[in-house]
C-alpha cells in the first residue's frame, strides 16, 4: 500500500502517457507549471481534489482511473 497522494500522481501520468499528452500540454491547460504536474505526478506534494478534476476533465478519463480503490491507500487506520 502506498500513500493516496502517490497512487493518484502515478495514475495521472499513466493516464497522461497513455493518451500521449505531454506535461506540458496538461499544465498549460489546467493553469499549472509543468514542474509543479512533474511533482504531482510522482506523488511529492499534495494536489487539491479541485485540480484533479481539472485533470480528469482534461484527459477525458473516468475518476477510478485515478483514484485508487480504498483497499490500495494507506491510512492510518490500515497500517
């Protein structure tokens, strides 16, 4: 299990990457620098669910494409 900011960084740039949009098509879209979808997408700073849909909406992809399914994140509780 990993932490849900991780899971959601990894499935953004799996979905990014299989519809062959770069970070910067993404960034530039959303109002974002490419630098800053760069960390979110190796899960190194905490993205806002906002700016997920955001993302979502721009790469016409389904939400549980990028969010991961509870028994996958790692909380506190399942430690």
């Amino acid at each position: 299990m990993q932490p849900v900011q991780k899971l959601i960084g990894m499935n953004i740039k799996l979905a990014r990457t299989k519809r062959s949009i770069t970070q910067a098509e993404v960034a530039n879209k959303i109002g974002i620098e490419a630098s800053y979808l760069s960390r979110i997408e190796r899960g190194s700073v905490p993205v806002s669910c906002e700016r997920v849909y955001e993302i979502i909406h721009f790469l016409h992809c389904d939400i549980d494409e990028i969010f991961p399914v509870p028994s996958e994140v790692e909380t506190q509780f399942n430690r």
